[in-house]
C-alpha cells in the first residue's frame, strides 16, 4: 500500500509493544527462545540507527509461572509479588539476549502519577532520551509492584501509547498473537483511517490467563497515539520478520492513520496525561467557538460545571450530550464557577480532541 511505504518508510523513533502472549510459553514461562527471534528483529533495526523504545508486559505472567500460579491472582499484594518475581527475570532474558548482539539495555518502570506531574513528565521523557542518545534501550513496563488503581496506567497497550505520546515516537507498533483488528469472517482491517462507532464495535476483550487487555485496549490506545500525530501499528509477532515488513510499508497487521495536525508536547500532556478533575458541559455556540473558531472557553458559553476541581486542574469539556470533545485546564474553580465571567480555559490551555 502506497500511503504505508510513504508514512513507515521515513520512521526512526518507534515504541515497540510487546504482549504477555508473545514472551511466555504454554506453561506461562518466559520463552527465551519465542523472545530470541524479536530481539534479534530489534537488533537489526538498532544496526539501521533506529531509536528503539520497548514497553514489555509479562512480568506478571512469568512471577506467576515462578510461584506455579495457574490463575492469575485476584488480590493485589499478590499481583504485585508476582510481578516483582517475574521483572527481574524479564529483565534478565532481556540483557543476555540483547548483549549477545553488544546492545546495552536500560529498565523504566514508570506509574501514572509519574507522568501526571508536568516536571516529572519531563524528567522521564529527558531520561529516555539520554538512554537513547547512549545507543541503549529502553525497556519500558508498568511499575506493578507500587502501582494501585488511582495510579496505574491499567494496562500496557495504554502505557504503549502514552510512552510513544511521552518521547514524541513516529511510530508505536503492537505486536501480540493476533494478526491485527479483525472484522467479519477473521479478514484483517489493513487500515484505519478514523476511529469511529463501529471500528470499536469490533473489538472484544482478552481470553487468556495471563494478560490483559484484547483489542479494545489497543483501540483505546489507537485514540491516543493517532491523535497525538503518531500512526499505530496492530500486527502478530509470531509473524517471521513481521518488524521488517512492517516498516517496508508491507500489507500487514492493521495501520491507525495519525491525525494531520501533531499535537506539541505540552497539548500532548493535556490530553492524555491526567484524570480530569471535573466536567464542564458547554452550549452549542461554545461548542462551534471551540471546534471551529480555535477560541478559548468563555464562561457564558458554560451550561453546567460538576466535580471538585481547583484553579489549575485539567476539566474535561463535555457537550450537551455529554460526549467529551475537549480538555483543557481552568483558570477557574469548581466552587467559583458560578460566578465566573470571561475566559475560564485559554485556548492555550485546551485540546480539542
Ligand atoms: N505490566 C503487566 C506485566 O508486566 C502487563 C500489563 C499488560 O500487558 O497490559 O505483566
């Protein structure tokens, strides 16, 4: 497909996805040999002089093989064992295969809140480039072990699209078990061009023991990268030299068309980065202002405000029909909105999403 050749042919800096499913074997072992043939992919694209970005699950997966966990467990503290067994030998796999080919590797576990922070954003985003600036790689993975659910990403397709989103990749590429977003019959969707009601209406949740996620995560994660200006590849790493072809521009998986305008970094960190604090739903006028007009957000436009959220917080901007449209950080509180008038989110301060 020509407009694949065209927008992988140009790619250096790709965030690579790497499922559960594709690391461990039947019994839920790492599977240095399945891990093998992936690095020795990576190492060629390293040899090209591409920056190289992992996001690794499976430490979960291999600390339950470690603890002859069958089930993956219910409670938390015996998640985040699991997984601080299963990291460092993740980890381990990582380092000797990766050294066989004189690749130095670096691990990042990141949680949610350390991204949220716009200081500690971009401290992590500094520190994966000087990892990539030293030739080494990252490999990225939920910090399981700490993370409870106010501050976890929820999963690695997510952490996938906003570690693409963090170091500004030109590509972020998926590799699981499946051969990419399936529509009737098992035919594969070759390309996405906009998410819409029934792209999503494909996607279905994840069947196996170990992992989490299934397509609905990687749509999820298609919202974030394609709107931040990065394309998406879904595509199976079983597949013999499936990153080669991938970035030949070859037919294979299924491709997330980016949006046209990129967003900058600090838009991007709008966006994506943060729970909003609360909900702003606006009229029609305001909505077309916004949409539109590229204008900031003025009180009057404001039909109702819920949540409690303070000068400064990210708000998501709802319609009349609650469906988000926006976000943006207000200059106003919850507690004052009533009382507000002028701009309440500068159009600097905004995404429209
Ligand atoms: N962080 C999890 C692990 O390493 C994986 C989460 C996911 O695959 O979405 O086991």
């Amino acid at each position: 497909m020509k407009l694949r050749h065209e927008m992988l042919a140009k790619v250096n800096r790709i965030v690579i996805k790497l499922g559960t499913g594709l690391l461990t074997d039947a019994q839920n072992h790492l599977s240095a040999r399945q891990i093998e043939g992936l690095v020795a992919q990576i190492a060629t694209l390293h040899e090209l002089k591409k920056q190289i970005i992992i996001v690794s699950s499976g430490a979960i997966g291999a600390g339950m093989a470690e603890l002859g966990l069958k089930q993956r467990p219910k409670r938390l503290d015996e998640l985040q064992a699991a997984a601080a067994i299963g990291q460092s030998k993740l980890m381990a796999v990582y380092d000797e295969l990766f050294g066989k080919f004189g690749i130095t590797v670096g691990q990042v576990l990141l949680t949610h809140d350390d991204l949220k922070d716009r200081a500690r954003h971009l401290n992590a985003h500094n520190t994966l480039a000087t990892i990539l600036a030293h030739g080494a790689v990252p490999i990225i993975n939920e910090n399981d072990t700490v993370a409870v659910e106010e501050i976890k990403f929820g999963d690695n397709d997510r952490l996938g699209a906003l570690a693409a989103t963090l170091i500004d990749a030109d590509l972020l590429i998926i590799l699981s078990h499946v051969e990419g977003l399936l529509e009737g019959e098992g035919r594969v969707v070759p390309a996405v061009p906009e998410i819409t009601h029934e792209i999503e209406a494909l996607a279905g949740d994840t069947d196996r023991a170990t992992s989490v996620g299934g397509m609905k995560s990687k749509i999820d994660a298609a919202k974030i990268v394609t709107r931040a200006g990065i394309p998406l590849v879904i595509a199976n790493g079983e597949r013999a030299d499936v990153l080669r072809d991938v970035l030949a521009g070859e037919e294979v998986g299924t491709i997330f068309l980016p949006h046209a305008d990129k967003l900058a970094s600090r838009k991007r960190w709008i966006a994506f980065f943060q729970h909003p604090a609360g909900v702003l739903v606006v009229d029609d006028g305001a909505k077309q202002a916004l949409c539109a007009n590229g204008k900031s957000l003025l009180a009057k436009g404001i039909v109702s405000s819920e949540g409690k959220f303070e000068e400064g917080d990210l708000v998501s901007i709802r319609d009349k029909n609650q469906v988000e449209f926006a976000r943006g950080l207000t200059k106003v509180s919850g507690i004052q909105m009533k009382s507000a008038t002028g701009v309440v989110i500068h159009r600097d301060d905004m995404v429209i999403l």
